[in-house]
C-alpha cells in the first residue's frame, strides 16, 4: 500500500525523564489538553505519530476532505479571542483549512514547544510500586508520567484491506485515511476505490474529474445528502460572531453537541403531503439537519420508513440509469449509520466512464497485476483507493501495549468490548484517562465540543487531586459495570442500535458486537459527569487523599452547564415526546 505517512523529521536523541503529564496524540483533543495542563502548573509532555499538529485532519488529506459539521461550529470554544480572530471561508471548510486552523491554534498559544513529533508511543505501564506509568516509544524514549492520558482520536487507525493478491497489483494503493501528503494525481489514470463511505462520497466526484475512468466497489450502499456547501461572507461571518457565545449555549442543549433548528414533532402524525413538504425543505437547507425533520425518525421504523423512501426516490431522480440508481438505494434504517454529506456524489454516476460494481453478494474476490477480480469478472485499473474506514474507537489503543495493575493488558480487558466509566476511564488502570473513550458522546456529537468537556472535566479533576494530595484516581469496577450497562441499556431506544456499522464495531471481522458511543445525548451526558464531580467523584477511588473526597473548589466545567432559558433536547425525552417544539 502506497505510503501515506509523511518522511520521518530530523533525527534526534531519545528523551528520558519525568512529567505530572505524558499525552499521546496531538489533534485537537492532544492541543486542548496540553493547553489546559500548562494552565494549571502540570508538566506535560505530548507524543504525535504525525510530522504535525491537526490528527485526522493530518492524516486524512484525500480529495474532497471536509468535515460533515458546519465550520462556525467545528471549532474550539475556550477562547473568545480566537473565536473572533479566526474567519472561516465556507460553510464546511475542506480539510487544508481546518488543519491550518489546527496550525493557528498551535502556534498562538505555543503548543509546540511540548510535542514530540514523528513519535509513536508503543507502550505505557503502570507501576503500581511508584504509582507513575512508564511511557516507551518507537523513538527509544522513556519517560514516566503520574498521568497517562490518551488523546488518540476515534477514527485514526485505518482498517487497511487484506484481500488476497495484493501484493501482485503493480500500481499503487492509497488509503484515504493515510493520504500522501503530497497529493495524488489520477489525470489520464484507471482508478479503483474499494467503498462508498463517507470518505469515498468525497473523493469520487473529484477523483472522477481527473481519472480516465472509476469503477467503484460498493458493499453497501451509504445514505447520503447534499450539503450545499457555500462560501461565508464577511457581513455572515460579522453577525456569527457576535452571536458566538449564544450559538456555543444553544448547541450544548442539543443531542448532538451542535445547533440546528429540530422539529420535534412525529412524522407519523402528519399528513403524507406534510411530511413530503417537510423532507423537501430540509434536503434543501442539507447537511446533517436533515435528520432533524421529525423528531421520531430514529425511533419508529415506521417513520423512519418515510424518510428513506424519501431519500431513495431523491437517488432515483439523480441517478439516469435505473440499475445503478437501485444499487445507491440503501435498504437499511435511514441515519443508522452515521449520515454523509455530499457535493454531486449521486450525480457523478451519470459521467460514462464512472462505474458502480455491486460486491454486496459476490465479495472482491483477488487482486491481479493488472486489476481487482469480482465474480470471475477483471477490473483493469492502474491505481486502487481503499476507502475502507477505520477500527473506530478502540483500533488506536490497540496499537499500544497497555498494561495496568497486576500486569494485566488493556487488550485483554477489552477482548469482548470496551469497558469504561464515563468513556473517561477504566477500572484497573489508576491515572489513566481516554478523552472521548468509548462509553462517551464522542462521534455521536460534535466532536470537539466533546473534546473540550472532557478536558475541561479531567483539567478538574488532576487539579483536585493535586490539591488533596491523591496519588491515583481509578474507577470502581461496579461503577464502570452499571455505566457500560446503561451505555448498552440506551442504545436500545434508537434504531440505530439495530445495524450493522462501525458504531458496534461490525466493520472489522473478529470484533464483538457493542455499542460503542453513548447514545444518551450530549448534555444528558454532561450533565452525569458534573453529577458525578459534584458528588464528590462518584464511581470512583481517590488513593493517598487528605480529608474529604469533596468536588472542586473551582471548576471550569461549570461552562458546560446549559443556561436555564435554553431548552434541553434528549434522545430519550424526543423518543417519549416530553420536548415541546423548538
């Protein structure tokens, strides 16, 4: 597979040495937190596989790269004075500019000075004699920390394809999730792309702009809607910003962690001349607010059947060959998996020279030197693209050896699923945080949003334990046991619950079926972690403290609460129908 990584920077020696604070990763979760660590007194050191600073956005620069939220939101919200200094171009900025707002934020607040780039740490261990973990890298460093916290991203292992034969295709195989950073060009090339995820929904229309011709592998078909994608003036982005702090409370209130206008009302108690009104409207505006036409189409299969019937007559009027067009049809639950977002992907299967090659029935069956092998039938093609995704959520911790009390392994803790308390933590690794873990909102909400609470809650919780002289923090097992219990327990009211999707980790063979993100809502979320502060670290067990297990005496997670004229919106409040309109 073609090398996506970036040439290793200058050499340097290996480091050795003592933190409060070692921090894998440095994305927007790994920035934030060795930003809030310096503010608070803690020494902190930062390890980043990647030459930079961005994580996804360092990685995942494959034609057509942008985010599915919209910019003014996918944004940090510790600092007005960033707010207003930085002015996004369009609506859902492409990924050059969202990793060059990365690089802003990086320097503004001199992060760099405290990350170690072109390093993978390959190994944390826990000493339960001294209390600290021992971090070990591909560099040869070694340094202790008395907090390991893991700031890895939940889409950043790449689920590489291993289909027989690879090794005979004389071209080359791109991973979207590894792109070359200096780019690809596909002009006058045949190209293949294995999947039609969200990624692929990107790249394909540009790729076939440059490709002399694409065939496209599709599995499943992906629910996809336009996103009208426009540039922000400077008279929108002046008002946006001086309604900043407003937008930041209204989407704290939502299910999602961002804002958009939601119709609370069941599509099933309205007219079919209603609900086609509705639908059009919301494909209009596009993007993810789509979903928000109703309020019960991720509860009722029989709502959710007027949506999807909805969007697959959309396909059938895009799509001009009628065959092609039944095949971009999904037939599962509308918004089971994660919904995409998309500029002329349905469109692009006019253009004769692109392709759709169904592998729903007869998988890939080899690669040749010359192409890919489905049902006996060879696909010539001088360049394959694997839009294969990733091993959401847990695919980077398995990548570190990460051993805890009594020797145990993360891995072997998890080995039928994750288990977290909070998504924060785990029980039988003292001090060791995961920002977004699973068992948390994570990429069910907005993701830096989600970033920022959960620093924002662990920057608390370490200065409280330096101020009561706690050695380790470490959840109780039976805690952690009714968390994972209700993260499974919710799921169950959405639909969502009932597909197979890299939500349950259905997308890597071998792995066990669990829901992995909480489903239960983003400030219902926040509201339990502040819960569990306030009650003075409830769930867990604070080692070494002096006087009472009592909650912060200062806590910058009170910037999460939701202000009292604000309307909270919960899945499980919509599914019962105890939310008025909004």
């Amino acid at each position: 597979m073609a090398e996506g990584r970036a040439a290793r920077g200058h050499a340097r020696p290996a480091e050795s040495g003592a933190f409060d604070a070692v921090v894998v990763g440095a994305g927007f979760a790994g920035m934030y937190m060795l930003h809030r660590l310096r503010g608070l007194g803690f020494s902190a050191r930062v390890y980043e596989a990647g030459g930079g600073v961005g994580g996804t956005w360092y990685w995942n620069r494959y034609p057509g790269a942008r985010c599915d939220v919209e910019s003014l939101q996918y944004s940090f919200s510790f600092s007005e004075e960033l707010d207003q200094e930085w002015n996004w171009s369009e609506k859902y900025s492409p990924q050059p500019e969202i990793l060059a707002y990365a690089n802003h934020v990086a320097n503004r607040f001199d992060l760099r000075r405290d990350i170690r780039f072109d390093t993978r740490v390959t190994a944390a261990t826990f000493d339960e004699t001294t209390n600290r973990w021992r971090i070990e890298t591909d560099r040869g460093d070694e340094v202790t920390a008395q907090f390991c916290i893991m700031a890895v991203g939940c889409l950043s292992a790449p689920n590489r394809p291993a289909f027989a034969g690879m090794d005979d295709f004389r071209g080359p195989i791109y991973h979207t999730g590894e792109w070359p950073h200096d780019g690809v060009d596909f002009t006058g090339l045949r190209v293949g792309v294995i999947g039609t995820g969200s990624s692929a929904i990107q790249s394909i229309p540009i790729i076939a702009q440059q490709a002399k011709a694409l065939t496209v592998f599709q599995r499943t078909a992906t629910w996809s809607v336009p996103a009208w994608n426009e540039a922000l003036s400077a008279e929108y982005l002046k008002e946006a910003k001086t309604h900043y702090p407003e937008l930041r409370a209204k989407a704290r209130a939502r299910p999602t962690g961002f804002y958009f206008p939601f119709n609370i009302q069941p599509a099933l108690q309205a007219s079919a001349e209603q609900r086609e009104a509705q639908y059009e409207a919301a494909w209009q505006r596009g993007g993810l607010p789509f979903l928000g036409a109703y309020g019960d189409l991720l509860f009722e299969k029989a709502a959710n059947d007027t949506i999807a019937d909805f969007a697959r007559e959309k396909i059938r009027g895009i799509v001009k060959d009628s065959a092609t067009a039944e095949l971009l049809c999904p037939q599962n639950v509308f918004g089971c998996k994660r919904l995409c977002v998309d500029t002329g992907y349905f469109e692009t299967y006019n253009l004769p020279h692109v392709k759709l090659v169904d592998v729903s029935k007869t998988p890939i069956e080899r690669f040749t030197s010359d192409g890919i092998v489905v049902d006996g039938t060879e696909y010539k093609v001088d360049a394959i693209v694997a839009a294969t995704g990733f091993a959401a959520m847990t695919g980077s911790f398995d990548k570190i050896a990460i051993t805890g009390r009594g020797g145990r392994t993360l891995a072997e803790k998890w080995r039928a699923g994750p288990r977290a308390y909070l998504g924060i933590a785990t029980a039988g690794f003292p001090n060791l945080f995961m920002i977004t873990g699973p068992g948390s909102p994570s990429v069910l909400a907005s993701m830096i949003q989600a970033i920022e609470q959960h620093v924002d809650w662990l920057a608390d919780c370490l200065s409280h334990m330096r101020d009561v002289g706690a050695d380790t923090i470490e959840p109780v097992r039976a805690d952690e046991d009714a968390w994972v219990a209700h993260v499974n327990d919710v799921s169950t009211v959405s639909l969502r619950s009932t597909c197979s999707s890299w939500y349950v980790g259905t997308n890597i063979p071998g792995r066990p079926r669990v829901f992995m993100p909480y489903i239960g809502g983003f400030p219902v979320y926040v509201q339990r972690c502040n819960e569990v502060m306030n009650a003075g670290y409830e769930g867990f067990v604070l080692d070494g403290a002096r006087g009472s297990n009592a909650p912060p005496a200062v806590r910058f997670t009170e910037r999460w609460q939701v202000p009292l004229d604000i309307e909270v919106i919960s899945p499980a409040a919509v599914a019962a129908r105890r939310v008025p309109v909004v």
